[in-house]
C-alpha cells in the first residue's frame, strides 16, 4: 500500500510541475520542427527518467547523512536562488 501510495503522490506532482514547463515547451517545439516524433518522445522520456533517477540517487545518498529538514530547506533555497537568477535574466 505504501508504495503505491508512494508512486501515485510522486507521479502526480511531478505531472503537475511538469506541465507547462520549459521542458515540456522545448518537446512541443521539437515535435514541430517535422521531426520524428516517436524519436522526441522517446528521447524526452529517457531524459527525465535519467534526470529523476539522479534525484532519486542523490535524494538517498544526502538523506544518510543529513536529516530531511535540512534538504528541504536546501532545494528551497535552490528553487529560490534559480527563480531569482530566472528574473533577472542570468540564468
């Protein structure tokens, strides 16, 4: 029960955050461009399983040595710092 609980609340958030954003923008793109889009689909897909299985690995790894609180806080820094960077055009 707690992992599918797991996967439909992970699946669900990241669809969420997903949508609209500038990944998703660059595959519309590259779907238009007369291009094969199996080829787009597949590629876009490979690269945000391999991006997500990066998360997963250095989620796992950072939470043996330091307490959840503190990686929370540091990905919203992160996600600040980036919005900030974003706005001003720097990023």
């Amino acid at each position: 029960m707690l992992f599918w609980q797991t996967f439909f609340s992970t699946f669900f958030l990241i669809f969420l955050a997903e949508l609209g954003d500038k990944t998703q923008l660059s595959v519309l793109l590259l779907a238009a461009q007369d291009r094969p889009v199996w080829g787009v689909f597949l590629g876009s897909a490979a690269a945000l399983i391999m991006t997500s299985f990066l998360g997963v690995l250095i989620g796992g790894a950072l939470s043996r040595y330091l307490p959840a609180i503190y990686i929370q806080k540091g990905a919203g820094v992160a996600f600040l710092v980036i919005g900030l960077l974003l706005l001003w055009g720097k990023f």
